[in-house]
C-alpha cells in the first residue's frame, strides 16, 4: 500500500498544475478567453418630442453617448427648417470600438396655431368602433401626440396630429417607426359631446377605409 502513495501524490501535483495553468483571469474587457464588448448607450438630452413655433428658434440639445460609462462621439442626421411647418426627425448614431451601432431619435414639431385652435384641448381617449384605443396627448397649441392613430389590434406607434384651425385635425406628413410615411385624408373632428372624428390613414400597411373614434 505505501508504494501507492508517493504515485498519489505525483497525480495530484500534476492535476494541481494543471488547474493552475487553466485558471481563468476576468477583467473589464475579457472574461476567460472571451471579449467584452461594451454597446453603446444612448441618452436623450430634452424631451423626445419637441415643439417650436413656425419662425422661432431650435437648438439642439443633442445627447449622451457613452461606452463602458466613458463619453464617445455621436453624429446627428437630419435637419430642422422652423420656417416651414411640419415635423421633422433627427437621429443620432454612436459606434463603439468593436463597430456596434446604436441610434436613438429625436422628433421637432414646427407649428402654426391660429387663435380659434389654440385654446383646444383634444387630449383623452378614443375609442374605435372596433373596440380598440386611440390616446391623444397635447403638447403644444394644436399640436398632439396620437398613441395608435388607426386604432389597430396590437399597434404601439406614436405619430403627431395638428389641429391648427377651429375643430379641423389631420396627420402632417411624417416618417413613422418602420420607415414608412404616414398622413391622413378626409378628417372630420365633432367636439360633441361625445367628441367623434372620423379619418383615412394614409400608409401602405393600412387599408383605405374610414376610422370612426368615439371619445371616452
């Protein structure tokens, strides 16, 4: 049996050996033999949706790109004309050393509110005579936020709606999330009550009919 234990001992330092030369060191950037990639992280500076009236001032207040919590560049694409009314995205792009994209947007609403729409609040909501929900947020005299503005099963979009004179609404031409663009067509607002509109959307991934909304 003693001759056993001298072998015992000589299998143990080689294994001790071994575990030593496979230990795994972690830092910030590696984890073993993998890498460590830190995406980039995107902060709006301001609001995502901002409004200026037609012949005012925009300055943009830009965002907060970093990486691993280190500041990195960003660019801005778009551009921004508050001498013409309509609504306008600027989308800002970081890299990070490994050649990861992130991209965060930033919407700017130029308007024009004539004094009978300026004091309207068409903020709540509506409902579809399908059943399903329409949010309108004001955030501006005669400008809105509509959550879902064909009342669709399912939809999460977001656009912006004008009511720039009396009772009248409509969709500006805008892009929307998937790139497309979207306006509406035959837009009839009742302020009730109940408050009622009626419009077209006007995109490719919606169809031709007339949408009744109902205030709640």
């Amino acid at each position: 049996m003693k001759k056993f234990i001298p072998l015992l001992y000589s299998l143990l330092a080689v294994l001790f050996v071994a575990c030593n030369k496979d230990e795994i060191h972690n830092t910030e950037d590696q984890v073993g033999i993998s890498k460590v990639t830190h995406f980039p992280v995107l902060t709006l500076n301001g609001d995502r949706y901002m409004t200026i009236e037609e012949g005012g001032t925009f300055t943009d207040p830009g965002i907060i790109a970093t990486e691993g919590g280190a500041p990195i560049p960003y660019t801005t694409d778009g551009s921004v004309n508050t001498g013409e009314v309509g609504v306008y995205d600027l989308t800002y792009t970081a890299v990070n050393k490994d050649g990861f994209p992130a991209s965060l947007t930033r919407t700017v609403v130029i308007y024009s509110t004539e004094s009978s729409a300026a004091a309207n609040d068409l903020s709540g909501t509506y409902i579809r005579t399908n059943g399903v929900p329409s949010t309108w947020t004001k955030i501006a005299p005669g400008v809105y936020t509509v959550l879902n503005p064909g009342g669709a099963t399912g939809v999460n979009l977001t656009v912006v709606a004008f009511n720039q004179t009396g009772n009248a609404i409509h969709i500006p031409d805008q892009t929307i999330a998937d790139g497309s663009t979207m306006t509406s067509a035959q837009e009839v607002y009742s302020p009730g009550p109940p408050a009622t509109y009626t419009w077209q959307i006007l995109n490719s991934g919606y169809g031709t009919q007339l949408r009744t909304f109902v205030k709640q």
